[in-house]
C-alpha cells in the first residue's frame, strides 16, 4: 500500500510539473518581444524621428497589445523585409497582400485593412483610355520592386522593361511617374495620396485608370509561428475591426 501511494505521489508530481512547464512555456512565448517588419510606404507603415509609425503601424500595434504580447517593429526595403520574414522563427510581416504564391510560407492574420487596388494616370492625360486591365499593356505603367501588384502584371504577361518600369520603392515610382516617365502608376487610397502630397501634388492631380482588386491588408507570420498565437492574434484583429479604431487611426493620417 505505501510503495502504491509513493507511486501515485510521484504520477501527481510528475503531472503537475509537465503542466507548469506547457504553461511556463506558453506564457514565455507570449513575454517574449515579438519581431514586426515592415517597409518604408506612407503613410500606411514609414518611420518618423527613429520610430516606425503610420496607419498600419498603428492597427497592428493595438493588435499585438490587445493580445497581450509585446512587439519589435523594424523597417526596411520590402525585399528584404520578406526574407526576414521567411527564415526568421516568430516573426512577422505586414502590410502583405495574401495571394496564391504566398499563402503556404506564411500564416495568416487579417484583414486589418481594407483597401482598393488601381492603375492611376494623371487627370491631363486625355489621351490615355482603359477599359480592362489588358488594356494597359498598351502603355507604360510605373511598379515596385517586389510587389504582389507588379508580380501579378509579369504573370499576366507585362514585361519589365517594355510595359513596366520597375522602381526600388515607392518615392522612386511616384517620381518616375509625374515626371512622364511612365503613363501610369499603381496604387491605393493611402499610397497614392501620400506619395502626391510629398511630391507638391494632390488627389485633384490624378484619377483611377482602372480598377485592380479590393483585396485586403494582412500581417503574414513566419510559417513556424505557434498556432495559439496566431489564434490570440486575429482574435485581437477581429475585435479591433469591430470598434471604431480603424477608422480613427485613418483620419488621423489623412485629413
């Protein structure tokens, strides 16, 4: 009787100590500072007296907080913000656009912004007239480098060089763009205001040659990324989408 009571001592123990080191373990991994990167693009996501900020910035900020965990935001080119992404266990990416080739080397969280995807050209050029998105291979239309948009138009046969020029960022582009160097331009409803503005030009400047998608934004996570965490995290996103901060934190960057 006493070495079957030892036994079963030794059994409770055992469980209690498996069960506080998946907790410890669990809480650990929601402590630990969390890697967030991002690209230079205003003003959805851009960096401003050493801090990473901006429309985006601020959503996923509130997401993370929300959920409880703590996160490091660092900002480079778009290229090498994926690749950080890739190969980096527990880290994340955003504003991403979640496409087919992406969808298996990232997890998922989002929408956390809805947006509107457009060719635009400037509001004098009478000469340039789209009906379908076939129908800008006719003309030249200014891209970024790494983009889903730009891989989107090689696929559907756009070649680099002849129907797209390819830019290193989005200040690049915009430049390429009002100085005639291309007929259009891709963008959204915050690059493209913010990308004009900087430039001394105003939403009057320019107008939508053709609609692209109305595919969302989303935060991609590393492949390797927990699945409680994800589940944590696009709890948080959901609950924030149903509040009014999304549509604050929009206005507070463009007025």
């Amino acid at each position: 009787m006493g070495i079957k009571t030892n036994c079963m001592s030794q059994c409770v123990v055992a469980a209690l100590l498996t069960f506080y080191l998946v907790l410890s373990s669990a809480h650990t991994a929601y402590a630990e500072k969390l890697k967030v990167y991002t690209e230079p693009l205003a003003p959805v996501h851009f960096e401003k007296d050493g801090m990473v900020t901006g429309i985006a910035t601020d959503v996923v900020r509130e997401i993370f907080k929300e959920a409880g965990m703590d996160a490091e935001f660092e900002i480079y080119p778009w290229k090498r913000a994926y690749q950080n992404v890739l190969i980096n266990e527990g880290s994340f990416i955003y504003t991403i656009n979640r496409t087919e080739k992406r969808e298996q080397l990232l997890k998922w969280i989002g929408p956390i912004l809805a947006k509107k995807t457009y060719l635009y050209k400037l509001k004098s050029r009478n000469d340039i007239h789209l009906i379908t998105l076939e129908d800008a291979k006719k003309y030249t239309t200014a891209v970024i480098l790494g983009h889903s948009l730009t891989t989107q138009l090689l696929d559907l046969g756009f070649r680099e060089g002849k129907e797209l020029i390819t830019t290193p960022n989005k200040r690049v582009q915009i430049k390429v763009f009002l100085k005639g160097r291309s007929d259009l331009i891709t963008g959204n409803q915050y690059t493209i205001y913010e990308s004009l503005k900087a430039e001394g030009y105003t939403l009057d400047d320019v107008e939508p040659a053709v609609f692209v998608s109305s595919k969302g934004y989303y935060i991609g996570a590393n492949i390797k990324t927990d699945d409680e965490i994800i589940k944590k995290l696009q709890a948080a996103n959901e609950k924030i989408q149903a509040s009014e901060f999304v549509r604050q934190t929009i206005q507070k960057y463009i007025q």
